[in-house]
C-alpha cells in the first residue's frame, strides 16, 4: 500500500512539472501545437562546431514517457518553415529513477536558421553575428545540505529568479553561465521546512545527488526567462562532480554528442558508486564581435580537484589546459579568454581560515598548478566558484575575473586583503604576487560589452534587479573594476 506520505510528495514534485509547463510565456504556449507534448523548459547550447555547423543546438524537456517534439525552424521569410524531428538524449545509465521524470530531446540548429520554436516556446535560434552584450554568471542553485540550509523561499535570499529574468531584460546575444547549478544536495532538514520544504530530495540509493525534480526548482524553472534571452554558453562546475549533480548536467547542459554517461555510476559488487570526476575534452566556442573581431572562448573542465593544496590531480587535469593553451595560440584579429569554473588564482576570504592550520589565501590549488606556464594567449581568465565577485590582477598574466555571485549563499562578507605572495605551486618560477585585486560580496551577474580596441570590454556588475553596483575595464590583458561611486 501507498504510504500517505510518498503520496503527497509524488504529489508535489508532479506539481513542479505542472508549475513549469505553466510558466512558459502564456502567448508562446497559447501556439502550441494539440498533439506536441508539453514543454517544461526549452533553450539552446553552444556547441563545437566540428560537432555542429552552426554552433547550437537546440533542447526541450518534457515530461517523461512522452515523444519529442519538433523543432521548427524559419530560414527566410520567403521559404516555408523547416521542421526538424528532435531526438531523445539518452538518460545515464544506471540512474533510474532519478531522471524518469523527463524526457530530453535535442537538434542541431540548421545554418541560416533566424526563429526557431518548439512546441511554440520560441529558442534563440542562431549563434550571434556581432556581440555587443554578453552576460556573464554562474553558481546558481540553492544551497541544501545537512550543515547548511538557504532560504529558498525566499526571492532575496534566493534570487536567480530576480537574476535571470534582469539578464533577460538585458537582451543580450548569448550567456555565459560557469558552472555550479545545482546544490540541492539533501532532504530539507525537518527545522528548515518554511525555507525549503518544497525542494525534491535526492533519492535514495543513488550514488549523486541531483534528480529531474531537483533540476527543474535548481535551474530549468527559475532560469527560464534568461534561456529563451539568448544561447548559452556553459562549463561544468563542482556540484556537477558525478557524486553529486553530473548526470544531470551531462543530461541536460552539456552540449556535445556522447556525454550523457559521463557521469554514469559504476557497478561493482556491493553496489552502484559514483564515476569518477574527470576532466572531459576542452573545447573552443567563438563569438562574433564588432569590427571583425573573434572572441575565443576556450572551455576547461575543471569541475575535479583539490583547492587547498596540490595533490597528483593537478596532472590528470594538465593535459585540459595544454589543449586550451593550443586553441588559444594568437591569430589575427581573435582575442581569447579562458573560461573554467574553478579561478586559477582567486583569493578566499580570512573567515576560512582554519584553526591550527597555515592560511592559504588561494583558491583552487590543483587547477593553478594544472596552468601554470600555459596561460600566455589569453586575454581574460573568467570563473566563478566563488560566491562573489571578484577582479585579480597577476603580473605578466591575464586577468583573472570571477563571478559566483548567482544565487547561491554568499561567502563572508569580510576579510578579503590582497595576498601577499602568489599561488605556491611548488614549481619555478610559479605564480607572481598579485598587484592589485577587487571584490564585492553581493548578488548578480556582468553584462560586457566590446570596447573600440581589440581585446578592450566594459564589464558593468549589476545586482539582481538590474541595478549597476560596480563597473570593470579589461584592455590589454589587465582588469580592473571599482564600485559605482
Ligand atoms: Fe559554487
Ligand atoms: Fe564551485
């Protein structure tokens, strides 16, 4: 017999799906075609594009056990609308039931393409032909674990809803999110019910933490506003290690063919264990910029590590780095940034420092070791990890930009002095001392706009309702931001 309790909460998890099929935009859902099924969330990746001509691809989430929809597209205004039957993304194995709930479906986006539907839901349908805005974000979801709980009830104290519906109205031409989207990583603790007690828990017997139903409240459903803004462009972060949200990020989130078992778990004899967290290949996503510029951005994998000191993973990680460093190698008219989750060298707050132990000001000490001495061609290295936001500037490298700031609980809001010596790689020369550093412990995202000179970008920090709370310069491979005065 049904357990009451199972009942209700099958109850309200179906009530998430329910909530976002409601969500979508009442105009686009009045067009939805009778016979598609319901989409709970729809949007586009970019991908490599030896794997897709174009650049993206299109997904949609529907509700389990139901087919895919089609995508629709328009080449022209005088050629009728090419339709494309999307096909399923397979569901990692040995994850049932976690992802039971949904089916995902993806298409490339033909060439050419100017709108692009599904089901009615509008996608963004091409990759940009000039960048003029960029939003720039990451860690996102809202923080459950059994020593820490966020309110994410709560509009402020929570607010990637607020965050992605402003980066929306900043209608940029594409998003770039880095990493961490999930941490609803436990049950709602029994005292903490007013602040999560709607949140899907893991399930049990599973060696990760994420699910259908943890994605759709983490992000699928408080993002929708900012992924039908733009196409998205995104790296793999921490929480979607294969023991916690992988599988649903390879699901999901990651663009490329072939990646749903990366995080598959692992039979052995007493049980299923998580895969392990290993860098997947880098890859390169170029953006069109004013007066025939390229913006490179070289994608790095850095979702595994230690960041307190180097350990043997630094060189499992290596080789990701020297794949970027080669996509990064100079050419005319092309300015490149590195974009990786985990900051190469960001410093943490004095708050973390631990009694009895020497403070390391650094974060991320495996990925620092990883790069060092590969970082020449870049003009920008851009995280997240962090909860803040944060500027750093290393002589004789590029600088180092940080954004962690979307939503998820915030580290301390004090004791950030400026290191006094670089990162300690235990390699020679290593890391020089930093010559200048900015941070700002609060909510939001950057929007960056290409300046006249080749690689030069405004980067203008905003707040969850939109509001300019500092403003960066980047040129010449130096950044530097102040608060608004
Ligand atoms: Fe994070
Ligand atoms: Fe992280």
């Amino acid at each position: 017999m049904t357990s009451p309790r199972l009942v209700r909460r099958t109850t309200a998890l179906a009530g998430i799906i329910a909530l976002a099929i409601a969500s979508a935009p009442p105009a686009l859902a009045a067009a939805s075609d009778a016979s598609s099924p319901p989409v709970i969330a729809a949007y586009s990746l970019a991908a490599p594009r030896s794997e897709v001509p174009s650049g993206l691809v299109a997904r949609a989430v529907v509700p389990g056990g139901t087919h895919c929809p089609a995508l629709r597209v328009a080449l022209s205004a005088d050629r009728p609308d090419h339709v494309m039957q999307m096909t399923v993304r397979p569901t990692p194995a040995r994850t049932a039931p976690a992802f039971d709930a949904i089916t995902v479906c993806t298409a490339p986006l033909p060439v050419g393409a100017t709108a692009a539907s599904i089901s009615g839901v509008v996608v963004p349908a091409a990759m940009p032909t000039s960048v003029d805005r960029l939003a720039l974000l990451g860690d996102s979801g809202c923080r459950i674990t059994s020593w820490q709980v966020q309110d994410c009830a709560s509009a402020e104290a929570w607010p990637l809803a607020l965050i992605a519906q402003s980066v929306a109205d900043e209608r940029p031409d594409a998003v770039i999110f880095n990493g961490d989207f999930f941490y609803r990583e436990a049950a709602c603790p029994a005292a903490s019910q007013a602040m999560c007690g709607s949140s899907p828990p893991p399930i049990a017997g599973l060696p990760f933490t994420d699910s259908a139903y943890g994605w759709i409240a983490d992000a699928l459903l408080p993002m929708a506003p900012m992924l039908a803004a733009a196409p998205l462009i995104v790296t793999r972060g921490n929480h979607e290690a294969c023991y916690r949200g992988g599988n649903g990020f390879f699901l999901l989130f990651d663009p490329r063919k072939g990646t749903p078992d990366t995080c598959a778990p692992v039979s052995t004899a007493t049980g299923l264990v998580a895969a392990d967290t290993l860098p997947t290949p880098t890859y390169a996503i170029d953006v069109a910029v004013r007066d025939g510029r390229t913006l490179r951005l070289a994608i790095v994998d850095s979702a595994g590590g230690n960041d307190n000191s180097v350990t043997s993973f630094a060189a499992i990680q290596r080789p990701a780095y020297v794949r970027a460093a080669d996509l990064a190698q100079a050419r005319s008219g092309r300015e490149t940034w590195l974009v990786t989750h985990r900051p190469l060298y960001g410093f943490v707050t004095t708050a973390f420092a631990q009694a009895g132990q020497p403070f390391n000001p650094w974060g991320s000490m495996d990925q620092a070791a990883a790069a060092d001495g590969l970082l020449g061609d870049y003009d920008l290295v851009f995280s997240s990890h962090m909860h803040i936001a944060q500027s750093v500037q290393l002589p004789g490298l590029p600088g180092q930009l940080i954004l962690g700031n979307a939503g998820t609980l915030l580290d301390p809001p004090t004791g950030y002095p400026l290191p006094t010596a670089g990162p300690q790689i235990s390699a020679t020369p290593g890391y020089p001392a930093p010559t200048w550093g900015w941070v700002g412990v609060r909510f939001g995202y950057a929007m960056a706009s290409p300046q006249t000179d080749r690689g030069s970008w405004r980067i203008t920090m905003k707040d969850p309702d939109g509001e300019t709370f500092a403003r960066c310069g980047l040129a010449q491979r130096t950044i530097y931001c102040r608060d608004r005065a």
